[in-house]
C-alpha cells in the first residue's frame, strides 16, 4: 500500500473542476484509491464522494493506494 499526503493550496479548496480531473486520472487503474481528510474518507473514484469531503485550503489530504 502506498500513501501521498497532500496540502490543499488552491483558495477555492477541491472544487469540481479537480476533484473531476482526480476521478479521470484514477480511472485507468485496477487498484483501490481512497482520499482521507479530516472530514472523512471517499473512494476516489467517485466525484461526489470527493465534493463531499468538502476539502478547504490548507487541509492535508491522504491519497492511499
């Protein structure tokens, strides 16, 4: 398993234009990959699921494969 953690720097947060650009590059690979925030965990995958982390500047993300 590896993990990437990452710190929001965009002002706006992950907004739809890159949590889409996330689902698309994700969708090519077998492997699982989740998103951890602070307010919760959400299959990569699925672009709602990312909207719903509700991911602000500054928050650190965990991308685990």
């Amino acid at each position: 398993m590896k993990e990437i953690k990452y710190v929001i720097t965009d002002p706006l947060g992950m907004h739809a234009r890159p949590a889409g650009m996330l689902v698309k590059a994700v969708a090519p690979y077998a492997s699982k990959i989740t998103v951890t925030a602070p307010t919760g965990t959400a299959d990569a995958r699925r672009l709602m699921a990312l909207m719903k982390l509700a991911a602000k500047q500054g928050m650190e993300l965990t991308v685990t494969v």
